[in-house]
C-alpha cells in the first residue's frame, strides 16, 4: 500500500546503511515524504553532543541521498521527539525500526486524544556490521565500524568472559571422540542439517577422516597448543582456502572480513595465530539453521544450532569484550 505522506525521523548522524534503508522504506511506502531531522539545539540536551555533525551536514548528506528517488519530500528540523507526528493531521504512516516502535505508538496514543487518525507504523529491519552488531552512529563515532559495517577494532576477551565460555551452554556430545563424532554426523544426516561449520583442527579431522565434509573449517594447525600433523589432509579436502591473523583472546578485524567472504562456498580457513574465540563469529555470520561444531577439552564436542536468539545472545556478549583499535 502506498501512503499519502510518510514521517520519517532520526539524527542520521554519520550516515550509514541503516539510515539508507530506513529512508528507502519510507520512501517506497509514501508519495511524499517529511524528514524529521534532530536539531542541533535538541542534541545539545546530549552530553556527547560535540561530536555529532552539525545540523547543515547531516541535512546535506540526507538531502544528497533522498534527491534520487524523484519524490517530494521535506527535511525540517525538530525539538521534540514526538512533534510534529501528533499534530499533523495529512500524516498516514510513519517508519520505525523495534528501538523506536514505542515511542511511534505513544505518538498514536496522542493522536487518538486528539481526534486524530493513528499513523500506520511502516517497521524497518536493523542492518547488521560484519560483526554481527546492528550498525549505528555512536558505534561509527567510537570508531568501531564504518559506515558500511566493516569492522575497525579488535575484541579482546576479559577474565569474566573467559570463564563463562568454558561453559557450554549449548548441546554437549560427551564420550570417546570416535563414537561422539560418528554420533553427530548421524543427527546431522537425520536432520538433514545442509550447513554445518567445524571450529577446531580435531573436531574438523574428525568429521573428515569419518567421510563427512562439512561446509567449512577454522584450523590453526595446533591442538591444545601442539603441532598436529594432518593439517595437510585437512586443506587437501577443500579447493578454496583462506588465511588470516589473529591473536590468542582476540576477535581481529581481519576476521569477520575473511570468515564472512570464507562462508560463500566451501572452505578451510586458516588462523595464523588461535582460534580460540572463533566460535562468536562463526555462530554470528553463518546462515539460521546451520550448525556450529567444536570441541570442549577432556568432555567432548559441542553443537551450536544457529537461529537469531542464539545470535542475539552473543551480540550481548561481544558488547562486554574490551575493544583496542590496532
């Protein structure tokens, strides 16, 4: 359904994809369009407010975007986050993302006080960074990704972290290697799971030498810190290999780039350095439904079934990690 006149409002500081596909729903919902676009006087109520860019750049750089989709539209400043949505009556719609789907409903809850028609709340989906984190101004402003979702920073494991990740809370496949694996591959088949992804040089071997191949592996050419010998066999099995660095109790930069690109096809990708914590990106970037395998010292194997609650759980997390810019 196409809308009269759509609302579409915000800061669109440091504009990114996010704010790209947010004025795109709006504009392919509406014939014409208003932007409410955040003040500068109101950002000054902000304690950060000295690095947003002024009201002239940001309205510039919107403009510059919405010009081309050859529709009337309207960038006004605003003081209040609720007006002037409450009281214009040739309002129908109004865009929102879940972060700002309530304040869009007590804005319907005033308009119905005042006789008005409630706006139709057109929701926008987030859009992720490489990381697997919703992209937004204050991360760019952090310097933590740009504009685009590439990621800028390493994450650096804490003490805390550390001690929680040695315990599984997914499903743990304990007994003989052998037995365990044979196991998994066999739930795997049952299940008739397409992608499955193996963090470790055991756990991959494993699934290998047992005529398995799964979709991908993440070696680093070491169990429990020792050389193994069949790294050979390993990269032998796949025609596309990837390489990257990465520190032990680090998240690299490098890695989300490579493991996401890694992820398109059939792959082995080998970490120069550890992959200790390569289980976060690997449940992060791969596709709901698919299943992340690793192995848990002197227990067994565990099987992360990738879905967006399992995902969500670990963008928590990854806010808790220390962030160093390399």
């Amino acid at each position: 359904m196409i809308y009269e006149h759509v609302v579409a409002g915000g800061t669109f500081d440091r504009f990114h994809r996010g704010h790209e596909l947010f004025l795109e729903t709006a504009f392919k919902n509406g014939k014409k369009v208003f932007i409410a676009l955040t003040s500068s006087e109101m950002l000054e109520k902000i304690e950060a407010k000295n690095s947003f860019w002024p009201f002239e750049k940001r309205k510039e750089v919107v403009e510059d975007f919405v010009k081309n989709f050859n529709k009337e539209f309207t960038i006004s400043p605003i003081d209040d986050r609720l007006k002037p949505a409450t009281e214009r009556e040739d309002f129908d719609a109004i865009v929102a993302t879940e972060e700002t789907k309530s304040t869009c409903e007590e804005i319907n809850k005033i308009r119905k006080n005042k006789g008005l028609k409630p706006l139709k709340i057109i929701l926008v989906p987030f859009v992720y960074s490489d990381d697997g984190r919703i992209i937004s101004s204050s991360r760019i402003r952090n310097g933590e990704i740009d504009r685009n979702g590439r990621v800028l920073v390493d994450y650096v494991i804490t003490e805390k972290l550390r001690k929680e990740f040695s315990r599984p809370s997914n499903e743990v496949f304990e007994g003989q290697s052998e037995i365990v694996t044979k196991k998994l591959i066999e739930r795997i088949k049952k299940e008739r799971i397409k992608d499955v992804i193996c963090v470790g040089d055991e756990v991959s071997y494993d699934f290998l030498k047992n005529d398995f191949k799964p979709k991908n592996v993440i070696i680093d050419g070491k169990v429990k810190k020792q050389r193994i010998d069949y790294k050979d066999f390993i990269f032998k099995q796949y025609s596309h290999n990837f390489s990257v660095d990465n520190f032990p109790g680090t998240i690299s930069k490098q890695v989300w780039r490579i493991m996401k690109y890694a992820f398109e096809t059939e792959s082995v990708i080998f970490i120069k350095g550890e992959e200790d914590l390569l289980t976060y990106p690997a449940v992060l970037l791969a596709k709901n439904g698919s299943v992340v395998i690793y192995g848990q010292p002197d227990r067994g194997k565990v099987l992360v079934r990738v879905d967006e609650k399992k995902k969500e759980r670990l963008r928590k997390k990854l806010e808790e990690f220390e962030i160093t810019h390399p």
